[in-house]
C-alpha cells in the first residue's frame, strides 16, 4: 500500500543523524533537482586502483567542526542560481524531514553566504511530499542546524 504525501512547507528543519547534524534549517527547492548541503570544505580521495571514492567532508563554522568520509556515488554539474556551471561530489544520508526518514543524495557545496544551509530538492521529495507554500514549519524547537 502507498503510502500518503506529507505536507511540509517551503522551509522546514532537517536532520541528519549519521553526521551529527539536527534541526537544520532547509529551504524546500523544486527547481531543484538534487539536494545540497553547506561544507566548510570537501576533499575527493580514492578513485585509485578502482579503489571508489571518498568525500572528506568538514561541516561547521569554526565553533563546532566537524570532519567525516563519505564514499561518493557520483559526480554532477550543477547551476547555481548566478548561471555558473560547477561539478559536484554527490553522497547519500539519511535524512530526517516531515516526520519521515529516507535515504537520498546530497551534493557538497560550499553556500557561504547564502540564507539556508540546505536546499532540499525534487529527487528527495517526489512521492514523499506535497509542498505548500503557505505552511509553516512545526518543528521550530530545535536548535538551528545543531551539530551533536
């Protein structure tokens, strides 16, 4: 049996337990196709001797860091909203939105400067989630993009 679409607003508070991060604000993008995260830095390793490779990733702001692998499963162009065109590592999480948790890829970018740390997109909402614009998050009592 299918389960049904949650409603969930146009920002919602996301976690993602395995990497230590909880309650953090994400706008909800369907022009986007795939999800994004704010690194502090992202170093590709691997790929040798057909060795698969790995994301050295470092989250935080400097008060908190924190520094993981995760095995890549792809890379992507992507366009930023100023049209430039850049090629991303994509890793997978589970993550925690709208009461639902589920598995999805994530591209590595560096968004200093912009308002969310992340961008939910299409690939993780379709069959989950119906987006209304007027709703507002309920899941306001986390601290904002806590890291554990």
């Amino acid at each position: 049996m299918k389960r049904p679409k949650r409603r969930i607003g146009h920002i919602e508070r996301v976690s993602i337990p395995e990497w230590g991060l909880y309650g953090l604000k994400a706008k909800i993008d369907t022009g986007a196709f795939t999800s994004s995260i704010d690194v502090r830095s992202v170093q590709v390793v691997g790929a040798q001797n057909g060795d698969s490779s790995e994301a050295l990733i470092t989250l935080g702001d400097g008060r908190l860091e924190r520094t993981f692998r995760a095995p890549v499963v792809a890379f992507r162009k992507v366009r930023n909203p100023s049209g430039e065109v850049t090629t991303r590592p994509i890793v997978e999480a589970v993550i925690s939105l709208g009461g639902r948790r589920f598995r999805t890829q994530i591209n590595l970018h560096r968004r200093e400067g912009m308002t969310y740390r992340m961008i939910v997109g299409r690939r993780a909402l379709a069959g989950r989630f119906v987006v209304d614009v007027d709703r507002r998050s309920r899941r306001r009592r986390l601290g904002e993009g806590r890291m554990a």
